[in-house]
C-alpha cells in the first residue's frame, strides 16, 4: 500500500506545498468522470450577472473553484459508485468570488438533481447575505435565455424552481425552523463564520445535517472568510474539525471534504511574513480575476494599516489571519497604554512630576500573579505617565 493510500479519507498533509504550486489545498477525490463532465459544462456556461459584458464562468472562474464543484457534485466510491464527498468547507478570503460561485454551484446542483420535488437552500445568517447569494443565481438565469426555460423565478419570491423536476433552490435565514418539515437534498451556507455569534447555532446546524441521515440523504456546503474576532462557537468547531481532517487526525472516513486557503499557524504568528505582498497570492486563489493586486495592495497601505485594530479586522478577512494567532485579540484600550509607556520612567519621578496618581492592584485570583501599577498626570502637560 503506497503512503497517499494509507492516509485517511480527505487528508492532506501537502496542503501547503500544494498551496504554494498554485494548486488547491485539498485532498485528491475519485469522481464520476461523465457526471463530472455535466458539472462543469453546465457551470462554465453560467454568465456574471453583475460584470461588464456578462463573461461567462468559463473565462471569468479559476480552476480552483472547479476542483470544488467536480469534488463536491460528483465525487464517488469506485467500489460502492455512492458519493463520498458530502459536507464541504471552503476557507476563502472576501473577494474571491466565493458567494458567486457558490450561487452557480446551487444553479449547477438544481440542474444535476434528477430527482422529482426536492429541497434545495441557500442559508445565511441574515437574510440579506442569503438573498445576496440568490440574486447571483437570479442575474445568472436572467442573462441566459436559455436557463429562462430550464428554471422558472417568481418576480415577487426567492425561490427557483427548475421547471422539469419541480426541485427547488429556495432562501432561508439561520434560524431554528430552517427545515421544519423540509429534507434538504442540498444546503448552502454563506458566511459561516457569523455563526459562531449566534445562540444556539450548534442546535440548528445539527437539525440541517439531521436533514441529511435519510435515504435519501442531504449535501452541504459551507463557505466563508475568517472572523473578524477570535473564531467562537460552531465556526471554531467546525474550523477545528476541518483541520483536523486535512491533516489526518479526524479518523479514516470522514464526510467533510476540508479546502482551507489559510497560511500555516506558524507563519500566521510571524508578522513580516504575512505583511509581505509578495506572500499573499498564496491564499488569494482570484487575484488577477475578481481581486486587482494594485488595488489590494492600496486598501491595505490607505486603510489596513491606520490602526492595530484596523490591521487585525483587515488581514482577517483579506488573509484569513486567525485572530488571536497573527494578530491579539486581547482589550484594543492595551494597544492604546502600551504605546505610551516611558520605558525608563522610575515610581519615584512619576511622583515628583504628578498633580496627581492612581494605584491600582489585582490579585490575580489571589492564587498565582499579583499586580500593581501606578499612573500619574503630569502637572505641565496633563498627560498620563505611566
């Protein structure tokens, strides 16, 4: 049995050299050759709604989001011919186009679902980020003739039917009755991130995936950026999971295809890496497509860098920096006292050169650490000396 074969399902312990050859950092999946084909012919006919001249995916998507749709639609068990991929979870930078792909993929899915009557979602934390999602797919169809006689899209509701089969891609806002007597063949969520700030989500995203267990059984798929806080609740436990997956640590037959785009945690920590221009095409799989390298590189000198807080938001959600690894994620006030420090200024000259002093002290707990610290106003100039 050679190494690759030996890993357990969905590992990917190149994922990083992969990255860096241009590649996507995700494990190699047995598909359906001739369903593959569909998928993709369908896919790169689908047209930018929202681009000059309407290019077509063909032209206007990078391979690598390809290699998602091929994997997520069309892979299967060459000994069962059952698909093995049936969660996916894609990490990507804001910019790459991920909510428009991810419409065209539910477009793709609706087309590629044989099957009569069926439930399709398009899901996200707010019904403005879902609908934002649809109406992609809606531009989509509404600038192809064509796909006006494969899908049917009420002007007044957002749902889209396609006509032959009765199946249904339909908005829903995350929410404890997201599939109240529904069995989703299908779930999109956009902007999973946001998730880890709602009460609660770990329950409705157990009552998707319970969706799932039928005979029938339910894909899904979740994509998003990183958060703009210290990952929390069900976006660091599936973050965790995705991880633990790609680098074989999950057990041998996992349902969650992970596709990551994220430096590794050693370099998030080191700054200089990471604030490099040069590195950032790494996890930016659409510059030169929908992302302008100039203009990125402008935001980030014009906007990213203003602040410390601005800088931790900005490669967040433009490097998908893990806060709290590259970046702290502690009392933003700290950022403010640290930067003016008098390294050298001794108790005894604050005293001398205060109106007036304060002393704060905390036990720590009154187990380990004890604290003291003593800041003054200066009489000549009103600043605080500390």
């Amino acid at each position: 049995m050679s190494a690759t074969e030996a890993l357990p399902r969905f590992a990917c312990p190149d994922w990083w050299e992969r990255m860096q050859q241009g590649l996507p950092p995700m494990a190699s999946v047995p598909v359906n050759e001739e369903r593959a084909q569909k998928v993709v012919t369908f896919f790169n006919r689908l047209r930018l709604p929202d681009v000059a001249g309407a290019p077509s995916l063909a032209d206007a998507c990078g391979d690598w989001f390809r290699d998602i749709l091929v994997a997520f639609l069309a892979s299967e068990d060459p000994q069962t011919l059952q698909p093995i991929v049936w969660e996916l979870l894609c990490e990507v930078p804001k910019k790459n186009s991920k909510t428009t792909y991810a419409a065209a993929l539910g477009l793709t899915a609706l087309y590629m679902e044989d099957a009569p009557n069926r439930k399709m979602l398009l899901v996200g934390p707010s019904q403005a980020i879902a609908c934002r999602c649809f109406d992609q797919a809606r531009g989509m169809i509404d600038v192809d003739e064509t796909l006006k006689k494969i899908f049917h899209v009420p002007d007044s509701d957002t749902v889209i039917t396609r006509r032959k089969t009765g199946t249904s891609l339909a908005v829903k806002t995350f929410g404890t009755a997201i599939v109240t007597g529904e069995i989703p063949v299908l779930t999109i969520i956009d902007e999973l991130h946001e998730l880890g700030k709602v009460p609660r989500a770990a329950a409705v995203m157990q009552q998707i995936r319970g969706g799932g267990i039928t005979k029938q059984r339910g894909k899904l798929l979740m994509i998003t950026t990183q958060s703009d806080e210290s990952p929390a609740g069900v976006w660091r436990t599936e973050l965790d999971k995705a991880r633990k997956i790609r680098d074989g640590r999950a057990g041998p037959s996992p349902i969650m295809l992970p596709v990551l785009y994220e430096f590794p945690l050693e370099l998030q920590r080191k700054q200089e890496f990471w604030r490099d221009k040069r590195n950032w095409g790494l996890v930016l799989p659409n510059l030169g497509l929908s992302i302008d390298p100039q203009a990125l590189a402008d935001d980030y000198d014009n906007n990213g860098k203003a602040t410390k807080h601005a800088e931790q938001i900005w490669a967040s959600q433009h490097l998908n920096i893990e806060i709290g690894v590259g970046l702290s994620a502690g009392w933003l006030g700290a950022q403010y006292w640290e930067g003016c420090v008098e390294t050298d200024l001794t108790l005894d000259e604050l005293i001398e050169r205060s109106e007036v002093a304060v002393q704060g002290i905390d036990g720590g707990g009154l187990d380990d650490l004890f604290a003291e610290a003593v800041i003054g106003r200066c009489r000549e100039t009103g600043h605080w000396l500390h």
